[in-house]
C-alpha cells in the first residue's frame, strides 16, 4: 500500500535512550533513505529538548539536521525538578524533557486536522502518544510506529496502521558506522 503525502514525527528523547540502552547509534541519513524506501517524506518534524545554555555539540547536530537534512527542528528548554530519596531523604535538582510530547502530538493533530499528510511516520514508542495516533486515524489517516525493540507498549503497537518497524530489526542499514558519522550525523547529541 503505498503511503502517499507523508510527514515524519521524531522524538529524538525516544530515539537517544533507545541507542543508548541498545548501544549503537543510528545515522539520520541512513534512517531518512531507509524510510523512504516506501515512498517520498514530504517533511520531518524533529523534537527536542535542549540544555540552556546548548551545548556544542546540540547546536552542531541540530545545524545538521535544519540546514542539511532539510527537517523542521523544534527544541524546548529542558525544565527542572526536585527528586528525593525515599531511603534517606536526599533530594536532588535534575534536568528533565518539558513539551516535546505535547509539541509532537499537537502538531501531528494540527497538521492530520488541516489534511497535509496522508500518512503520519511516529518515530517514538512513547504511550503518551497514544490518543493522538488514535485521533489521526479516526480522521481517517494513516500512522506508522518507528521505535525500538522492547520499548513499545502493546496498545501502542496495536495502533500502528503497519507493523511496527524496529530499529534493531534494520540495525545493519541505519547504523552509524564511522567516526566521521557519529561526529555530524548522530541521533544522540541534545538529550539528557
């Protein structure tokens, strides 16, 4: 079936942990060129959450991504909150991700409201995600899930109007594999 219009939603938040926990990193234009595979994206929207101030090497890979790979890159400031252990009592400050989500869900809801894309790609696993992938294809669109292996819920598989597509399924062409790529292509720069 072919997907027609389509835009890509990536939370980078998803994709950072998941390299981390899998230990190897994807390489964006491997990624793009393997998603287009089943037909053009028209645009990506990438989500991120960034340091205040960025870091280098957020502001490098995020240059990369907008000027080079041509994404729309939305960045939110990461917020602050108060952890305390509950053996000692210590609490601590800890930099945690504030509006990705909701940016991400707004704008895929914004743009299946207004008909721009046929198919929706959702890279992220993330249950937050949920009702939005719902509501799109209530608006009877399409939503493919991109995610990780093991970091999906069931109902969010469920949804996914294909079988869900496993990065560590496809590990061999999208990962990055040389040191130059890991400097200007990573998936890893700007998380927490």
């Amino acid at each position: 079936m072919s997907r027609n219009r389509t835009i890509a939603f990536v939370d980078n938040s998803n994709v950072f942990h998941g390299q981390i926990n899998a230990g190897w990193r994807i390489d964006a234009k491997k990624l793009q060129a393997y998603l287009q595979r089943d037909g053009e994206i028209w645009q990506t929207f990438f989500f991120a959450s960034v340091t205040d101030p960025p870091r280098y090497q957020q502001t490098g890979f995020y240059s990369f991504l907008k000027n080079e790979m041509r994404w729309e890159v939305l960045l939110y400031k990461l917020g602050q909150k108060t952890t305390q252990c509950r053996k000692c009592g210590h609490s601590q400050r800890v930099s945690v991700e504030k509006g990705v989500d909701v940016g991400l869900a707004t704008k895929m809801l914004t743009l299946a409201n207004n008909r721009a894309f046929d198919t929706a790609l959702l890279i992220a696993a993330d249950k937050d995600y949920l009702e939005t992938v719902r509501a799109v294809k209530n608006n009877g669109l399409r939503v493919e899930i991109v995610a990780w292996r093991g970091s999906i819920s069931p109902e969010m598989g469920a949804e996914s109007s294909t079988l869900v597509l496993y990065f560590d399924d496809v590990r061999s062409e999208i990962e990055m594999t040389t040191a130059h790529d890991q400097e200007a292509e990573e998936l890893t720069a700007g998380e927490v």
